[in-house]
C-alpha cells in the first residue's frame, strides 16, 4: 500500500463487486431472515498491483458505510 509522509498506510479503491444474501437458515433464531452485503474491494497498493479486501456487512452497517462515502464524495467535489 501506499504510504504518505506521516508514515499512515493508504491505497486506493479501484473496483468493488458486491453480493446480497438473505441467511436462510441458522442454529441461532434471530439470524434467519437477516439480509447482508459482502463487498468485495479491490485496492491498488502499488502502481502495477491490486489487493483484494473482502468484507460482510448488515444492512445498518452498509448504509453507514453508504453514508460516509457520499460525504467523502461531497467533500471531494468541493475540493476539486
């Protein structure tokens, strides 16, 4: 991955695949019915290579996740 001055490690996000599953069946019974999303984020850490992240979210989680990355949009498109 890539490193900037303060020596904090960073890459960036050049595709995500992503997948919706609903849990089927469970030994514990809150789980059945529950609806997940698995991203799957493709990051460049170099210049010639892309490392796979792979992650499973719920739904409240996902739009968290959804949330932050429309601010992040929003905060970059007044930047440029």
């Amino acid at each position: 991955m890539l490193e900037d001055d303060s020596g904090v490690s960073r890459a960036t996000v050049v595709d995500i695949d992503w997948q919706v599953g609903v849990v089927a069946a469970s030994s514990v019974p809150d789980m059945k019915g529950k609806t997940y999303l698995q991203l799957k984020l493709f990051l460049e850490k170099d210049f010639e290579s892309l490392e796979p992240l792979l992650t499973e979210l719920d739904i409240a989680m996902f739009y968290k996740f959804f949330h932050a990355l429309k601010r992040a949009t929003v905060a970059l498109d007044e930047i440029l």
